[in-house]
C-alpha cells in the first residue's frame, strides 16, 4: 500500500470514527439542558428599559418581572 493510499486510508477512518460520536449524543438529550425560559431584554414598548422577554419569542411575550414571564413561557402540561 502507498503512502498516499494508507493516508486516504487514515481520513476515511478518522471521518467514520467522527460521525459515529456525532450519533452518540446521550449526554446532548434536551431534557438534561437547563436553560432559562426567559431572558433579560430591551423591552419592545419602551427600548430605554429592560424586561423578560421568552426565549424565542422577543417582541412578542415581555414581561416587566421574570417571575411572570415564567409562568406565561413555561409550558402547561
């Protein structure tokens, strides 16, 4: 075998053993991530202040404290 053939060899291999930790995302589940529901924003209505606005949600769902933006961010189940 060549040199140049055992090293595509080597990235072909290296590339295969990548992907595969790529598919191993246990560690990565969603409900392990903590993050915030609400994050600390310009408020839309007044762009001198700050309130809680949703992640995801910015200009939509503000609030003025974070406990009130939580409890309309957060989900019911």
């Amino acid at each position: 075998m060549s040199s140049s053939n055992f090293a595509i060899f080597c990235i072909i291999l290296f590339s295969l053993a990548s992907l595969h930790e790529c598919t191993n995302v246990e560690g990565l589940e969603s409900s392990k991530l903590n993050f915030p529901p609400c994050l600390k924003a310009r408020c839309p209505w007044n762009k001198k202040s700050r309130c809680y606005c949703c992640r995801g949600y910015f200009d939509k769902l503000c609030e003025s404290t974070e406990q009130i933006c939580e409890a309309r961010c957060i989900p019911k189940a």
